[in-house]
C-alpha cells in the first residue's frame, strides 16, 4: 500500500475541474448508454489515457480525467464514483461495476489545519471490482483478482483470490474453468 502524501490543488487544477464539470453535465453524462465511443473521447481531451474498447458509462463520476488510466476493454459502471485527486489505474479487461467509489484521497484528521493527503490506486488487469465496493487511497488489486459486494479495502490484495468484508481480506484464490470453452476470460461482466 501506498503511503498518503500531502496535496495541494493548483489553481489549474481547479479550473480545469469547473470546465470538465460543465462538460460533464452538459456533453458527458446526458448521453445514451451506448455511446461510449463519445465519453472516451470526452475523457481524452481532458487528459484521460484510455485504451481501445473501454466502456465508460454516463452516470459515472470522474473527478479529474487526467488522473484516470484504463487499459483495453476495462470498465467503469453506472453510478461509479472515481474521486481520483491522485491516478487511478484500471488494468486492461478490469471492471469497475455499479456504486463503487475510488477514493484516492482523504484528510490528515492529526493535524489541526486537515491537509488533503493522496495516494494513487492500482486496479490489476482482469480484476473485477463488484458492485458498491470502497477502495481507499494507496491500494492495489492485485491481476485477477475479485473483491466481493460492500466490500471496502483498505490495504493491498494479491492477484488471482477473491476477497471479501470490512476490511477486505482474501479469502480464496479465484481458479478460471479454463477447461470451459464458454469462459473467455477476455471478456468482462460490464455490458
């Protein structure tokens, strides 16, 4: 896990997040749900490094697009919030699903003047973030691996294990049917 560090927010950084939330409202978020060819391009004018086939859908929040990183046909669901004050990166065929929050920042509450403080979140390829799951400021989900409903982690998960509770704790490795030719693990649950 990453440690925090102090942030601050230059003055470009919180007049680029006033033009990005007008485009977001106006351009981004009234569009069909398919139309996820346009919302990419949105992102990537506003700095956002984003592969061929991501899906990003239209409820979802992304706080500073040029601090969001997604690999090839990975995902960011409906109702998603992506608090990324520091960079959130998404590995290729990685979803994101419904209700999840990255939260890539929070406040040093030790001191009296609460500093903002940041850390980067990892998002390993093929990995599989479920529905409403919280993943705190530093983490990385380790390649495969899967963190179930409700979930908030709050420290690293290996690759390939499914992992579980408040704090997530891995709780079984995740084994593909490789031997089932209807699983393609190229493809991701987010539709």
């Amino acid at each position: 896990m990453n440690s925090l560090r102090p942030t601050s927010l230059s003055n470009c950084n919180k007049f680029g997040r006033f033009v990005w939330g007008f485009v977001w409202l106006f351009l981004f978020r009234p569009t069909a749900r398919n139309m996820h060819g346009w919302r990419v391009f949105l992102l990537k004018i506003f700095g956002a490094d984003i592969g061929k086939g991501a899906h990003v859908y239209p409820s979802a929040k992304i706080w500073a697009p040029w601090n969001l990183e997604m690999g090839e046909h990975s995902c960011i669901a409906e109702n998603v919030d992506c608090y990324c004050v520091n960079k959130v990166v998404i590995g290729a065929y990685a979803t994101i699903s419904q209700y999840s929050h990255l939260c890539t920042a929070s406040h040093d509450y030790s001191e009296s003047s609460m500093p903002l403080v940041a850390a980067p979140i990892k998002i390993g390829a093929k990995a599989w973030i479920t529905a409403d799951v919280f993943i705190g400021p530093g983490v990385t989900i380790g390649e495969g691996s899967v963190v179930t409903a409700r979930s908030s982690v709050f420290a690293d998960i290996p690759s390939w294990v499914v992992a579980r509770g408040n704090p997530a704790t891995p709780i079984r490795a995740r084994v593909l049917d490789s031997e089932n030719p209807s699983i393609d693990i190229k493809t991701t649950p987010c539709k």
